[in-house]
C-alpha cells in the first residue's frame, strides 16, 4: 500500500475502483456465508483495505477530496451489493437443495402399531354405548352363582322343565356357573326398590361344546321395572335399539314363546340389515338364509313370580326383561361365519379389529 | 318335534289356499317355531297301483315270473323276480315305463331274459318308503288300480320341525297343532274317527290298583281279544317313519301312531303275560327289572312301577318291560293309558337316562280328560290292524280327577301390560278361539282354562294368549324409552379403559375360557406350592379334562393363545385379555373372589424400520405397564424386586406397588421352567394387573402451567454398586431436597466388563435446575448441583468419573 502513498487524487479515484474490482473477483471464489462476511471486513472493516485509502485523503488538496469521497462510496456500496446479492444468491441455492429433497411415501410409518380391541368387547362397549344413551344403568354380577338366583328366583324350579333347555356346570360348594345374565337382574332388585333400569353383560357358561356352541359365552340382558312399563315399551325399546345398532331402517319381528321368567314371552327378529328384507336380493341373501330377518334374542314381561321372589310389590310394579347374545351379534355386525373364531385368538383374526 | 302336513289337514280344515309355507308361518307366528319344512315323496311318480291278473312262470329262468297285471285299463306282462308275488285279485306297485323312482331312476321297457318287461313291480326299499323290505310291497284290497301309489300311501307330504318350548305339552301331537291352526284360521278341528269294530262282552279282565294316587292321577286299561300281530299298512308305516317313530308292528305302531296323534302316551301289553292285576306303586329298595330293550335296570325308591302278581311289568311313563312285551305270538292285549305326576317321570327318566316319547310328555303334563278317547281311539285301530275285538268295558281308576281351573283377568291389567288400551270384547273373541270360556266378572273376565292347557294359571299367562294371535307383530304403538334412571353408572368402565390403554400401547385384545386344566395351574404356581393360583375353584362336571378349573390368573389363556400364534408362524405377539380369575375366598369362605385383572404377554422383535429389530427386553414390557398406570393417573407406581410371583424368571421381575403400598400387580420374564412346562419355546414377557386396583388408585388429575423460565441441566458420571438400583440413587439425590432440582434421569446404564470394575456399573445420571422466578446463573446451578451429588456420595461409595 505504501506504494500508494504519494498518489494524486486521480490515484486514489483509481484504487477505489480497483477495490471493487479486487473484491468482485475474490467473492466469486467464496461459498459460504462466514467467507463471504471475513471478505467484506478484509475490505470495508476498521483495518480494511477501504480504511487505508481513506488515510490517504489527508494528502490530498481539499479541492479534490469531494471526487475521492465519491469514489470511496461507490466502491462501498458496490461492495455492499456484491455481498448481498451474493449471500442472496447462496440462500436461495441452499433452499432449492433443502427442497429437492423426498422420500419414498409409499414405505410404511415407523413404530408399533395401536393394538386391537377383541370384538366381543367392541360389541358390548357399543351395546353399552346405546342403552346408556336410553337411560339404562350398566350392571354386572360374579360368574360363579347360586342356584336360586340363577333359577329359582327365576320362576325355574328345580324340576322346571326349563331346566332341560341350558345344561348347568357346576362348581364345589354347591353353587353354579351362572347360565345366563338373569341372575343380575335378581341381585340388582334385591338390592334396591324399583324403578330399575339396567343393562347386564358379561359371560355365562353351558355345557355344550360344537360348531355352533362354545361352553363360555358372552351375553347382554336388559332389564326395565317401574310403574306402568308394558309390553308396547317393550317393543319400541327394542326398535330403538335395533335401529341404533344395525341402522335406521331395521324393524323387529316379535315371536310368541316361552322363557319360565317372563310372561307374555316373545323371541325377537330384527330385519336383515344386508337385504333389508326386499326381493330380489332375500332370495339369495346369505345372512338371513332368505328369511329377511335376524334372530336376535328373546324378551318379555317380567313374570310376577319373579317380582315377587325379589320383594317387589307385583300389584305396583310391571316390567320387561330381554336378553341377546353378544356373539351372535357379533358374527351379524361384522360378517363373522364361523363362531370359534372369537376363541382361537389367532392375531391375525383380531387385528382387523382395530381399536377406536 | 315333527309334524305331517297330511295328517294336519285330517284334523283340521284349511283353507284352500293355504300351502305348506303359509301353515308354517301361522304357527311360527303363534310361537309354534317351524324351523323347517321337509318335502317327502316329490322324487317319485308314475308309480301306480296295479291288480295281478294271473302269475305265469318266466321261460328262461326259475327265480322269475311272468305277473299279469292291470291298471285301469291297461294290461300288460311285468317280470319280477319277487318271492311274495301274491294271487290274482291282489293289489301291487307297477312302475310303467316313464314312472321316476327315488335316486332319479327312469323305468322304461327293457328285456328280461329274452321276456320284455314294461317297467317293475316295486318294494318299498325301490319307492323309498323303507330302508329294509322282503321282497314287493303289496298294497291293501281298498287301493284302486291305476291311482298313483304316492298318493294312495300318502307319501307325498310336507313335515314340518316345529319347536315346541316346554310349557306347551298340548301342542306335543297333530291335534294340538290342529287346534292352534284352527284358532288361526278360525276353523274347527276334526277329532279322528274312531274305528268300527267288532266288540265282545267279557273273555278277558284284569284289576287296577292304583297305591300311589300322588304319581298316578288316572289309569285305565282296555282289552282287545283274538288279535294277530302282523306289520302295519304301508300308509301308517309312512307317516310313522315321516314323524321320526320306526314301525315295529301293528299294535305298537297303533299306540305310537295315536301318541303322535292326540299326544297321549299308551302301553299294550301281551294280557296273556300278565298274572294277577295291574298295581301301581313305587319300586321298592333293591328292586330290578329289564326293559323291552333288554337293558336290566335298578330301581329306586322314588320310581314308579307298574307291576302285576310277579314284579313290575312297566316302568310308569318311560319303557315297558321285557316279560310283558308286545310278540308276534300276543293275541289278547291289555292297552294301558293313563297320567303320571310330571316331576316324577322326570327324575327317573334322568337317572336311568332313557328319554322315550311317552317321558317326554308326562314330564311336561298330559291331560287326564283326554285320556278316554285317546284309549278308545287306539283300542278300535288295534283292533282293527290286528282283526281282533274289543272287550266291552273298561277299566278306569282315577283317583285324582284335575280341579277345573279358572283363572281371571281384569281389564286394567291387561291393559297396564299389554300397553294397549284393549276393550272386552277383543280380548273375549281371543280367548274364545283358543277354546277358552269366558265369564264377565268385575271390570274383566273369570276365564276357564281347558285341561290342555295346564301353562295357563295367571293373568300374564291369558294376556299372552290374546297377544300372541297376531298382536305381537303390530308396530309398537308408543315411543317410551327416555330416561328415568338417575345415576349412570358402568363397574366395566375402568376394565373398558384398561382395553383401550393396552391397545393404545400396541396390543391386542383377547378372549380365553373362564376355565383351564389343573395341569396349567400346576405349571403357573410351581406345583401347587402357591395355593392362591394352584388351588382353584373345580368343576363338578367339566367338559373336559381341558376345563375342569376355574383360572386363578389370566396367565394360562395368554400362553394358550401366544402358542397357538407361534405355532401358526405369527412370531411378533403382543396379546392382551381383560377379565375375571376366580379365586378361593380367605378363611375358608364358600363364596369364592372374583376380580377383574387386566394380562398381557409380549413375544417377539421390537419394531425395526427396515430391518430387524431388537428381541424384546424387561424394559418394553415396563413400558406397556406403566402406559396403562399413567392412564389410569398412577405417575409414580413403584416397582420392587425381586417379583413375588412363581411363574416369574426371579431376576427379572417385578412386584407393582402403588405409591401407598399397595400391590397393583406383577411383571417380568417368565420363568423358562414355567414356559417350558406351558409348551412355548420362544423367551415371553408377562404382566398381570389388579383392575380394582388400579380404578382406586386413581386420582384426581392435577396440572400445573409450564414454567417461564429456562433450566439448566448437569450431568454426573460416577461407577456404584452393581447392586444398587435406579431407584435407590434417584432416592439418594432426592434426600438432598435441593428446590432447584426439577427433574432428573438415567441417560446411561453401562456394565461392559472391558471398562467397569469388578462389581461396579457405570451411572450417568442427567440432572435438570431451575428457577421458578428467574433465570439461573451458571454459578447457582453448579452449587445446586454439588450439593444434589453430595448427598448420593453420603448415601453410596461411589467414584466420580
């Protein structure tokens, strides 16, 4: 620089520009940003080349110096927007790298999958689910029972001809294994006065075991006591609910029967949800075997006798009770054909249950 | 039970658009299931009936001849090589060519031995009738020649199943179903005609005495004389065979066929095989018998017998006995018919385990008042089949005559009921058609039940009656379903959140028998030595050595299920089951404990993303429980080892305590001995949680607003007793009680003997300060942290690094 050093203004004008120059051709070479900015201090900064210039302008006759002073800014400025235009430059470079970037969407998500909720229980959670929308309380009983609770309390004594229709198990201690939900409808009266209105699921065992029967079973009973309950509520509870669980266009169907702990007794159909019942498609329709309806499960008014084995004033109260099971509408909700599926607990049955 | 559509239509009119279909659905519809309907005899025809004219003997062979025969009018030679070809006059079955026989076989005119033969004379074996027959069918001299045989047998028919629930033993026989036709339709029913026969005064007599007037209401007994025993006619064989009854002979067929008919058990006995009179009395102690099916049986002192001079002769209700049975050497028959308490009945056919169609239906209750016309009925057919008389007179001892039974039925409570503001007269028309008299009295009816009906003792019962003729299908006339209940409460809520938290951590959800084999609890409770999971409730009568206890721990169906997954090449198996194990009630409580536990097995790889993962470790497991704690609001279970369990590996295992002590359950490695004796070869890791326990625990979730201020975080490397665990460091650090320390945590854990000392491990623990009203400096978190390690050293030796 020292050769710099008695220069004339015109000198200096040139060195200015030749520090634009200088600096255009250094920055080409650079690629990052903390180069670029050491490059500009080398030139702008407290000891840049800029400054030494600047400590020329003493020696030079003050009529000259507005023409230096010009010459000092430009290349400033010119320095300034090299560096700008290049960092811009480098920021844009950088981002159009960052989005050139993909992957393969088609490759499955990382981690364990949400497990999965056996459909016997996804069926009474939504069972459940519905009544407790009607105003029914959901209650439940131990699985090793009395006798009396199981029949007797039942109107089923014990040479009830009934008695022939579910073959019991038997535990020591002479108690049972409960053969149906009805034993928590007597425990849920014996606990407390009337108005009752619940709904009991849980499992119930008997000794049958094929294609069709599985010794343990899951099963759902409701049950309804209060003052003037009748029949016709009955039946528009039951529509409710097959509307709710198979869709809004279901009807019910009910059959006279006979169960020792209702009277009248009636066996409950629901419409064929997959061919609503209508030709042509009844005729071949594998659900309902061409029939338009769905035996669902049986119902009737609570028989007297019951109510009074309870406590309940028979004379006050009137109620209905019905049962289904939760199997059966399992294997109608979700096309299941074959009922030991529900057993076997082969994973790759249940995961197509996923939970939610 | 089933039901011939032919025999209906004798005993009821119909009308003449009702097929088949419709009667099904009137009865279903009336709460007579039809579960099916069977076509008989469609597959044959063209078969008719023919008189041989003349029997000539075939000219190229011995065994066959040549039968003249005619059907209306034609004639012509049919081969058939027969042995019981009967003489002209008689009556037989030609299949002309054209006829179809069963098996879809077409006659046509074929040669026979150079002798052309227009189609057969056919057996019953060829027309499907029997399974077994001695040579062609001869048909009775009342058959016309040219009819179609089907029809002249009556094999063509429809046979409905119908279900009949235990409380209607009325409708147990074709007149029952007729009569719920006959209220459907409002028709009436036709009762059988008794046949004419020739009767006789005296010959034969024999005396009842009935002892036990409690098991026997009424007993009768009729005598048919000089009969023969010989097969029944084809048409009764028929309908027997179609109603699922064999045919045996003439006079037992008779009292089957009028069992099937009016539903009225009967027994003939061979009269001359009976000495003395008939008594009716319960066995006495040590007492034997055989019954017709030669089976020896003892007898008890609660069964009824019918017994003459020598011992019994019947066990009441369920089986003759061999001595006295029908032969084809009877010629005079005492025709029994009588009622027998139902209980009873019951309880012997149970312990001798022979149910008959007779038990069945004195166990449900026959009507004594039928009784007279059901033993006349079957007296004339014996005597008819057999060509035998009947003895004038009968014997009738009815020590208990049925009390008439009404029953009455207000109107308000038909209505309250039924829902339905009924008026009298409907509710009259319906009784009335189910042959029910109807009285008025008070604001409603005093209603006389028939005998048949013994089902029929309250009102609920008469409001059934008038609802199930048509009123059950009528749409619901009200909608009254909200709510009335005023708490809504689900005890299978918190067992539903523990579903849906084990989902929710990968998975899934099974369902295994309440009960298992005493050799799987044997397995689970180091052979028996845990009495609490080895002792469990037994069945008295299991299914099978499979399921003979009741589970004391979800365990058994969880291994079960990852076998049979292993075993099917599903390798990767997180399974889960929520539910009641059964337990024996401590001190000797009969009533055993039932509680819900909430299990899951794990097996397999951790998830690796493009590769292989990881086996499965302690700490994978630790993870699923402690999702489902911190579901349940349990942040701070504490988890102590060794595991108190026997099925458990004792080094990797783990008891589960609540924060205030209380056992929540267990986890951990199962025990390899245990795996072994369980059939699993592949490593698997357990958990089994209390529900009860877990719902009590939970409290009421607490929240704070997150801090404003940054942390600080420290670390501290140190080598400790191999022995001294996480949790008792995180104790040690916790004792400092510095307000600073907010958080803190293991980052590593690392024993590799290369660099750690003999008995030492490896701790780096991560340390996290702050402030709750400033920023910290680097000097007050380096204090804070000082002190926090100072207090670990105070607690262990340890070597800083």
């Amino acid at each position: 620089m020292a050769s710099e050093g008695a220069g004339t203004a015109q000198d200096l004008v040139r060195s200015f520009e030749s520090l634009a120059a200088d600096f255009s051709t250094e920055i080409a070479g650079l690629r990052t940003e903390p180069e670029i900015r050491l490059a500009q201090t080398r030139y702008l900064g407290k000891k840049g080349r800029a400054t030494d210039l600047m400590k020329q302008l003493g020696r030079i006759p003050p009529g000259d110096r507005p023409a230096v002073g010009a010459a000092a800014n430009r290349a400033r400025e010119s320095i300034e927007k090299l560096v700008e235009e290049r960092l811009a430059g480098l920021a844009e470079a950088l981002l159009a790298g960052e989005l050139a970037r993909s992957v393969d969407v088609t490759l499955p998500g990382r981690g364990r999958r949400a497990g999965t909720i056996h459909p016997l229980s996804r069926v009474r959670m939504e069972i459940e689910q519905i009544f407790l929308g009607m105003g029914y309380e959901v209650r439940t009983g131990p699985l090793i029972e009395t006798e009396w609770n199981n029949f007797d309390a039942l109107n089923t004594g014990a040479d009830h001809p009934a008695r022939d229709m579910q073959d019991t198990f038997f535990v020591e201690g002479g108690l049972i294994l409960r053969s149906h939900t009805s034993p928590v409808q007597i425990r849920t009266m014996l606990a407390g006065p009337p108005p009752v209105k619940i709904i009991a699921p849980g499992n119930v065992f008997r000794r049958d075991d094929d294609a069709t029967h599985t010794p343990m079973f899951p099963q759902c009973e409701g049950l309804h006591v209060d003052k003037n309950v009748s029949f016709e509520d009955l039946k528009a509870t039951l529509i409710a609910f097959v509307q709710r669980f198979f869709g809004p266009q279901t009807d019910i169907r009910l059959r006279p029967s006979f169960f020792p702990f209702t009277e009248p007794s009636a066996e409950v159909d629901a419409s064929c949800f997959l061919c609503q019942g209508k030709q042509p498609a009844r005729a071949t329709c594998r659900l309902c075997k061409g029939t338009g309806w769905l035996e669902i499960g049986g119902s009737g008014m609570v028989h007297p006798n019951v109510l009074a084995a309870v406590g309940y004033d028979k004379y006050d109260v009137t109620g209905f009770a019905f049962g289904m099971g939760l199997s059966r509408m399992a294997m109608l909700k979700y096309g299941v054909t074959d009922l030991r599926l529900f057993y076997e607990n082969d994973l790759r049955f249940l995961q197509q249950f996923p939970a939610g | 039970m089933k039901i011939s559509l032919n025999w209906l239509r004798e005993l009821v009119e119909l009308p003449p658009e009702v097929d088949a279909e419709r009667a099904a659905a009137a009865l279903t519809g009336q709460g007579l299931e039809v579960e099916g309907i069977e076509p008989k005899g469609r597959e044959l025809s063209g078969v008719v009936v023919a008189e041989v004219l003349g029997i000539r003997p075939h000219p190229g062979a011995d065994k066959l001849r040549i039968v003249r025969v005619r059907a209306g009018k034609r004639e012509e030679d049919v081969v058939c090589g027969a042995p019981n070809v009967p003489p002209s006059g008689n009556r037989v079955c030609w299949a002309p060519p054209g006829a179809r026989l069963p098996g879809g076989r077409t006659l046509d005119a074929r040669e026979v031995r150079g002798v052309l033969s227009p189609g057969m004379l056919c057996s019953e074996i060829e027309m499907g009738f029997s399974e077994a027959a001695e040579g062609i069918l001869i048909l009775p001299p009342a058959a016309v020649p040219g009819e179609d045989v089907a029809k002249v047998v009556g094999a063509v028919d429809d046979v409905f199943e119908v279900n009949v629930t235990p409380n209607r033993p009325d409708a147990l026989s074709h007149l029952g179903i007729a009569r719920e036709l006959a209220a459907h339709f409002g028709t009436r029913v036709r009762l059988p005609e008794v046949d004419q026969v020739p009767e006789v005064d005296g010959g034969l007599a024999m005396d009842v005495d009935i002892v036990d007037a409690q098991g026997c209401p009424r007993y009768t007994a009729r005598f048919i004389a000089g009969l023969s025993v010989g097969p029944s006619p084809i048409s009764m064989r028929l309908r027997l065979a179609y109603c699922g009854m064999r045919a045996i002979s003439n006079v037992v067929d008779a009292t089957n066929y009028v069992l099937l008919e009016t539903g009225h058990p009967l027994h003939a006995f061979d009269f001359d095989r009976l000495q003395g009179r008939i008594v009716v009395r319960r066995a006495r102690e040590g007492e034997r018998t055989t019954t017709l099916d030669g089976q020896e049986r003892g007898l008890v002192p609660e069964d009824l017998l019918i017994t003459d001079a020598r011992g019994p002769v019947a066990i009441a209700g369920i089986m003759g006995g061999a001595t006295s049975e029908v032969s084809a050497a009877t010629g005079n028959v005492l025709l029994e018919a009588a009622t027998f308490e139902p209980r009873s009945i019951r309880r012997t056919a149970k312990r001798l385990g022979i149910p008959s169609e007779a038990s069945y239906r004195y166990e449900r209750g026959v009507d004594a008042n039928g009784i007279p016309f059901a033993s006349l009925r079957a007296a004339s057919l014996i005597a008819k089949l057999g060509g035998g008389s009947l003895v004038r007179g009968t014997v009738d001892r009815f020590p208990r005559p049925p009390a008439k039974v009404t029953v009455p039925l207000s109107l308000t409570k038909l209505r309250r009921v039924s829902g339905v503001d009924y008026d009298i007269t409907f509710a009259i028309q319906q009784l009335t058609r189910l042959g029910m008299g109807c009285k008025p009295q008070g604001d409603g009816l005093l209603v006389t039940v028939p005998s048949y009906r013994p089902d029929i003792t309250i009102a609920e019962d008469l409001i059934e009656e008038i609802l199930r003729m048509g009123e059950y299908g009528k749409p619901a006339r009200k909608d009254r379903i909200a709510s009335n209940a005023t708490e809504l409460a689900n005890p299978e809520g918190s067992a539903d959140r523990a579903r849906r938290l084990l989902a929710g951590a990968g998975l899934s959800e099974i369902v295994t028998w309440a009960f298992v084999s005493k050799a799987a609890l044997a397995a689970i409770s180091g052979d028996g030595k845990d009495a609490t999971l080895g002792q469990g409730i037994t069945l008295r009568n299991p299914i099978s050595a499979d399921y003979e206890v009741m589970r004391t721990s979800l365990l058994p169906g969880l291994a079960d299920a990852l076998k049979r997954n292993l075993s099917r090449g599903v390798a990767d198996a997180w399974l889960f089951e929520v539910g009641p194990v059964v337990r024996r009630a401590p001190g000797g409580d009969a009533t055993p404990v039932e509680n819900n536990h909430a299990a899951g097995m794990l097996a397999g790889r951790r998830g690796g993303w493009l590769k292989p993962g990881e086996p499965l470790d302690f700490y994978d497991l630790k993870r699923v429980v402690e999702d489902v704690l911190r579901g349940f609001g349990i942040a701070d279970a504490r988890f102590v080892s060794p595991g108190a369990e026997p099925f458990l590996h004792p080094g990797v295992s783990a008891q589960v305590l609540s924060p205030s002590g209380a056992a929540l359950g267990c986890l951990g490695e199962l025990d390899p001995r245990v795996l072994r004796k369980l059939g699993i070869d592949s490593a698997a890791f357990y958990f089994e949680l209390q529900v009860a326990g877990l719902a009590w625990a939970t409290a009421s979730l607490r929240t704070a607003a997150p801090p404003r201020f940054p942390a600080v975080s420290r670390d501290v490397s140190f080598w400790i007793d191999l022995a001294t665990q996480a949790a008792a460091q995180r104790a040690a650090f916790l004792s400092a009680a510095e307000p600073l320390l907010c958080d803190l945590g293991v980052l590593e854990d690392f024993r590799d003997p290369k660099y750690v000392p003999a008995g030492k491990k490896g701790v780096l623990w991560s340390m996290t300060y702050r402030a709750a009203d400033r920023t910290l400096t680097d000097a007050e978190a380096d204090d804070a942290h000082q002190r926090v390690v100072a207090a670990l050293a105070a607690a262990f030796p340890i070597q800083i690094r």
